[in-house]
C-alpha cells in the first residue's frame, strides 16, 4: 500500500497530516502510574484520560508505565516497545463515523518474565504513586464460594518460596513496597480498574493477605501508607480485529499494529482517596465521589450483567457478536425486562441518577453495529464474572421473594453453554481457568441438573436455597429440550400476560 507510515514516535510528524496526534512533548513527561494488566480495556479508558489531560490541559506528571506480567502480555510488549507506546483509538459512533486519535500516555513498558527485578525497581521509585490495575475478576485470587485468598494456587507457592522471583502481581508488588518502606519511600495508591463492586477493598484484601504470609512486618506499613479507592469504571471496547488494522491502513495509511476500538461513552467515578496525590483528572471528566458503591452496583448489575446475559443466551443461539443479540427484537425484550423486573428492584436510591435514561442507553450501547464487541469476549472467565454481575442480583431478589425467571434462566444457559455447542451444532472452546469443573459439571447435569450448582466456588449456599434450585431444574430442562429462543419468547409472552 503507497505512502504507508509505520506508527512510532519518529513518524509523528507524517502522521500528524492524517490523525490527531499527542501535541504534549513526550519527553518531557513524568511517569507517576505503573498500570499492571495492559489490555484494550485500558488503553480506551484509563491512558485515554492520562492522554486527554496532557493534550487539553498541559498535566505532563501522569505518564504510564505499562507492565505486562504474563506470558501472553508479551505480545502487547513487543507490538509497544515497536511503537514506542503509541497506538490509535478508534471511536465508533453510533451513526458509523469514527475517529482515530493516537495517544501517547503510556511512555515505558516492562515485561515481567523478562525483568522481573526491573518491575520491582519501577514500583518502588519514588516518581511513581499509583499503581493501577487491570487483571480481571478473576486475577485478584479469591474463592467466589468463600471469599478467601487461594493460597493453594501454585503460582502463589511459587511466589512464598521464591519471593525475589515472584510470578503474580502480589509477589510483585509485596516486594516493591517493601523496597519502599526499606528505603524510606512514600506510600502509593492501588487503584483497581476492573468490574468488581467495591474493587478496591477486594485489592486491599487479596493484597494484605498475601502480605500477611509473604512479609508480615509489612503489614502495618501497608496499613499506614497504602489506599484503595474503590472506582467504577465504564466503556465498552471489544477486541482488536484485522478488519481494524486494515481500516486504519487504507483510511488513514497508518500501520498500527494493534490499535484499540471502542464506543464514544466513556465513565470513571472514583472515590476520591489517594495518599500521595494523583492527577487532576477531574478536568477530563473523571467524577470524583465520597461512595463509589451506588454507581458500582448500577453498573455491574445492568451494563455487566446485560453483557453477560447477551453473551450468553446469543452463543447458544449461533449469534457472534454482542450487536446482532441485542438487535434481536426478542432478546432486546427479555434484556429490557431483566433490567426492570430483576435488577432495578436490587438498586436502592439513586439520588440525581435518571435510571430508566441510564438503561436505554445501555440498549442503544448494545445495539451499535459498528463495535462488533465478540461474545467470545464476553463469555471468557465467566466463572469469575457470573458471581459478581448476576448473583449478587439473584441473593437479592430470592431475599425479597422476588421475581428470578430471567436471571435463573440465563444461569441454566450458562450450564448448557458449557456444553460446548450451540443449537446449530458449531463447536467453540470454553475459555475459563475453571473450565475443566465447568465441562464436568455441565456434563453430569444432564442426568443430575443440581450438580451445576454444586460448584461451590461459584454458587455457595445457593444450592441450599429450594426456590432457586427448583426454578434452576426447570429453566435447565427448558434449554435442553427447547431452543433458547423459544424459551425466551415463552417468558416474553408470560410478562406480557401479567
């Protein structure tokens, strides 16, 4: 392809004619957050805001230094080093323009395998006070069923024994603050990013128990001169696909080797806690609040849930992207009904929130043709993701004797789901780190359907619960003997009637 210019800091200048481009001097910029868990969720999110406040506002003190600590961030390292951590957001409106912006917040980038002792040695600098996070539901290390550190996890072992080569972001971070405290450093911020209510207290917990065994004269130094701001964070941003890279290329003739799409709303409310400061970012839109667990709630139980309910119902269906669900007339009515009669019921007060606005927006984010967010994406690591977006819903609605058909329906098509085949006999592979007790599972429900919900880890004490568990045996039996869209309809049409 002619005049075809390859993303770097060197090519700025060419590029600068075609997309918009940092106008900030990059070398001058003071990295003060080292963000764990590199992905596209962060990129559209998190470095977008770093980037906006030094392009609109001039704030050089909030550079990023990314820090990939599993073996499959090394992709992200390479395509990143390659760029010198540049890469173009692509926003996708509703009506099918977008636009590309290169961001340049993110100006170094570790990868732990490679340099474990480098990854210390960045936390523990003195420039550095936050550390943020994005490692997924599941990456925080704590059984669903009871809440408690796994200390059975054998890269956990790996990091007791071995605490100078440590595998996990809580060998390395225990280690760096020790370094920190050793040298007389200030304390930090550990800001959680990821869909977990209360995110931050669950770092604070996972965190301190590790460090309760790893190095317990740590402990109260933690305790002194560490905070966890819970945060709610939003933007839907589906996974990179070639299409993107190509768009980009005979759009724009820029080669960008993963940029990163994502949905024009974008949302961060953050408790406003961090001991040794932070940016500025209420310039950019961040909102900063005294309790963050109204807004957590609301979101986790209508957006996240909404996605995994889509996700779901619309792979067993044969759909393949969150878009072609959610423009299905009979799914949109069930989604629409769940978020309703199911979770709107579980919300609480919402002082100055316009809730019924809130959840059509949710709709109309769903039904973007252009995002083309994968249900594959949506269904991975649903073991960590069910617990936390429709559980939480289901104990609360069983607790008022609430209406559960929906909710207990999109659980009973979760077991299916791990069958691993949809109605139109296509195969997919179950991506979860619990997949071989979920394949288990949901092979011996066919003959004993309670034994789904004796994953304790994931149901507790719900198989206890008569109500749920019989309405579970019959929504159960309805999926496997009838398509998903017929048992949806059959709901649709009950609400209806009443």
């Amino acid at each position: 392809m002619e005049n075809l210019i390859g993303l770097n800091q060197e090519n700025m200048g060419a590029i600068s004619s075609r997309v918009e481009k940092p106008t900030y001097n990059r070398d001058s910029i003071t990295t003060s957050i080292v963000h764990i868990g590199v992905g596209n969720f962060h990129r559209s999110h998190q470095a977008f805001y770093a980037h906006e406040l030094m392009q609109n506002h001039g704030v050089l003190d909030c550079g990023i230094c990314g820090v990939g600590l599993m073996d499959f961030d090394q992709k992200i390292y390479k395509v990143l080093k390659d760029q010198d951590g540049l890469y173009t957001l692509m926003i996708k409106e509703l009506d099918g323009t977008f636009t590309a912006k290169v961001i340049g917040s993110i100006v170094e980038f570790i990868f732990g395998p490679e340099n474990p002792s480098a990854v210390i040695e960045k936390i523990a600098h003195p420039d550095i006070k936050i550390i943020s996070l994005t490692i997924t539901e599941g990456g925080y290390n704590l059984n669903e069923g009871t809440g408690k550190f796994d200390f059975s996890n054998p890269l956990i072992q790996q990091d007791l024994e071995n605490p100078e080569a440590p595998k996990t972001v809580f060998g390395y971070i225990t280690q760096a603050l020790k370094l920190r405290k050793t040298r007389g450093e200030h304390g930090l911020t550990i800001q959680s990013c990821d869909n977990i209510q209360e995110n931050g207290e669950v770092a604070k917990k996972a965190l301190t128990e590790f460090i309760k065994k790893a190095e317990p004269e740590l402990v109260d130094w933690v305790q002194e001169n560490v905070s966890f701001p819970n945060a709610m964070v939003d933007r839907i941003t589906p996974v990179t696909v070639a299409e993107d890279i190509e768009t980009l290329k005979e759009k724009f003739q820029i080669e960008d080797k993963w940029p990163v799409v994502c949905e024009p709303f974008n949302q961060w409310v953050v408790e406003d806690h961090f001991v040794s400061g932070r940016p500025a970012w209420e310039k950019v839109g961040v909102q900063f609040v005294e309790n963050v667990l109204p807004y957590e709630n609301m979101k986790l139980r209508l957006l996240n849930a909404g996605h995994s309910c889509l996700g779901i119902l619309g792979a067993l269906h044969g759909y393949n992207t969150i878009d072609q669900v959610a423009t299905d007339k009979d799914f949109s009515k069930f989604l629409k009904d769940f978020m309703d009669v199911e979770v709107t019921p579980t919300l609480g007060s919402l002082d100055g929130m316009d809730l019924d606005a809130y959840k059509q927006t949710l709709l109309d984010r769903f039904q973007n043709v252009y995002i083309k967010d994968l249900i594959s994406r949506i269904c991975l690591e649903s073991s960590a993701k069910i617990p936390i977006f429709l559980l939480s819903t289901l104990r609360d609605q069983l607790k008022g004797n609430q209406n559960i058909d929906r909710i207990t329906l999109v659980i009973a098509a979760w077991c299916k789901y791990n069958d691993g085949v949809d109605e139109n006999n296509n195969t997919y592979e179950i991506k979860d780190v619990m997949k071989d007790t979920l394949i288990k599972a949901a092979e011996l429900s066919h003959k004993n359907p309670i034994a789904f919900l004796e994953i304790n880890s994931i149901f507790g004490d719900l198989v206890n619960n008569d109500v749920f568990v019989n309405a579970f045996v019959s929504a159960l039996n309805k999926v496997r003997n009838k398509s998903i869209k017929d048992c949806i309809q059959e709901i649709n049409i009950s609400a209806a009637l009443v």
